[in-house]
C-alpha cells in the first residue's frame, strides 16, 4: 500500500487539533474529523470546534456539516469517510484523521459490524418500558438477553442498552453475536497515534477550556438551543447540564462545575479507550511532532 491514513486520537482539550494541523502542514495534505460532537452547524462554542483561523489554515472535512435535526449515524459517517478517502487519496499519499470519537474512528479504520434492521415498533416500546419502569429494567433486560454483552456495556447509558436490546428482539438472538464479524480490508495502511499527558495537567486545561467557552458565548449558545433540548445531539456535555440551569433545577455556577466534572469523565474514558487499543502508539504531547514524523516509515 502506497497510501497511509495517520490517526491522532486523545482525550478532549489534549491539543489535538494544533497537532493535526502541524502534521497536515509537514506532509501537505488534510483532515478529516471524526469528533461526531464537532458536526453539528449550531454546536460551535460548546463543541470547541477548530477557529476559523485553523480552519483556513489547512482544509477540514466532516466539521459542522450537518444540523442538530439530521439523523447521522456512525454508519453514515462510515460510509462518507471512505468515500472521501478514495477520492483524497487520488490527490494525497498521507491523510489526518483526527478526533476524540473512538467508535467513529473504528468505523474508518476497521468498519462496522453489521446488524438486522430493527422495526420502529419495538424502538417505540422499548423507549416506552424505559419512562415507565425505569432503567433497571433495561439493565434486566440486557442481561437476560445477552449476559455476555451485559458485562462489557454501560449500564447507566439509556440510549446503549436500547440500542442493544432493540437488536436482540429483532433478531432473537444475542447483540454480541454480531459483534466482530470478519470486515473487508482497508485498501490504505493505517498508522495511530493517541496523545497523552499528566492528569493534573490535563485536567487543568479542561476547567480552563470550560471557563473560555462560557467567556466566548457558551450560556447564550444553550439558550438559543434549549427549545431543542429532546434532540439526540444535543444530549451531550456542556448542553444537557445547561438545560438542566434553564429548566430552574442547577444554579448557574452548579451547572458551570457539572460541565467541567462531566468533561473530566468523558477524558477518563477516551483514555480507557485508547489504553485498550494495543495498536495505538501513545506518545507525550510535549514531543508529539517530532516523535510522530520518526515513527513513520
């Protein structure tokens, strides 16, 4: 393979995007995003999407390409990727792909797999059973269904176990059956990286970036969006903790060290998830440039 596609992953508010736009200046090429939170036009304070200096420095595909009303899935953006890919790499041998989406960023790399399709009827129900029973009874449910998989998904996550569950009674069988089917192969080489850095340092730098956005607009952007607050998403740190303020349940300053608690936790996890990919090479964000360049081929 003569084309490479390079990775860069990392918790949010790591440095990232400055990175990915100096690797896109060394190699002469361009990025493609795979923050599923940066696609949306009327998220831009809350999402930290890259300035619009960044962004007329080096072009940018997949950022703020859709509006909150789109239905957009991961197998969506699988699909788009690679066609954008196939026709990027008429033009370049190396792209960036850059983000802090993992499931996003394994649909480009290794594709998805595969479910039955699901009638909206059972959806309804079962998005019916979750506001009358509660999410124990899904949490029941999954384990019931398929204990397998009930050891490996989030529990408290409403939205993952209706996914799941849905699959399950469309199909009679377990959602872990279907999980890491053989995919077809990538016809570009793949190399990842994944930024990290001291806790305390990094933890830092996302107080200080939640404190940026509230100064550059971040209150008045959930305030235009709270008529929208049902849509799916806009379910996500920085917007739902604000609702939570215009609905009279969080004071303002509550709500402001919820957005940077939760945005700690999201980090926590993007490392969890990098940790478990063995073929990431981790590498400091003090030295990250250069390490990177001596790493490739």
């Amino acid at each position: 393979m003569n084309k490479r596609l390079i990775t860069l992953s990392g918790p949010t508010g790591i440095g990232k995007t400055a990175l990915a736009i100096e690797l896109a200046q060394h190699f002469k090429t361009e990025i493609i995003s795979c923050d599923s939170r940066q696609f949306f036009k009327e998220m831009s304070v809350g999402t930290a999407v890259p300035s619009q200096k960044e962004l007329a420095t080096i072009p940018h595909h997949f950022i703020q390409h859709l509006s909150v009303h789109d239905n957009y899935s991961v197998g969506n953006y699988e699909k788009d990727a690679l066609q954008l890919l196939d026709t990027l790499f008429q033009k370049f041998d190396t792209l960036i792909l850059v983000g802090g989406s993992g499931l996003y960023m394994d649909a480009v790399i290794h594709g998805m797999d595969v479910f039955p399709e699901v009638p909206q009827k059972i959806r309804e129900e079962l998005n019916a059973a979750y506001q009358e029973k509660g999410i124990e009874h899904l949490q029941n449910e999954i384990v019931q269904w398929d204990p397998v998989h009930s050891q490996n998904i989030d529990l408290n996550n409403p939205h993952r176990l209706i996914r799941a569950l849905e699959v399950c009674i469309a199909s009679g069988k377990p959602y872990s059956s279907f999980l890491n089917q053989p995919k077809p192969p990538r016809s570009f080489e793949v190399l990842s990286f994944a930024l990290d850095a001291p806790r305390d340092w990094l933890y830092q730098r996302i107080n200080n970036r939640v404190d940026k956005m509230f100064k550059e607009g971040l209150l008045e952007e959930v305030k235009s969006l709270y008529p929208l607050k049902h849509l799916n998403a806009l379910q996500t740190v920085g917007y739902k903790e604000l609702f939570l303020y215009f609905d009279g349940k969080y004071s303002l300053e509550f709500a402001k060290e919820e957005i940077k608690k939760n945005t700690r936790r999201y980090a926590k996890r993007q490392l969890t998830w990098i940790r478990n990919k063995k073929i990431i090479e981790i590498i400091s964000c003090d030295d990250s440039l250069s390490k990177i360049i001596l790493k490739l081929p």
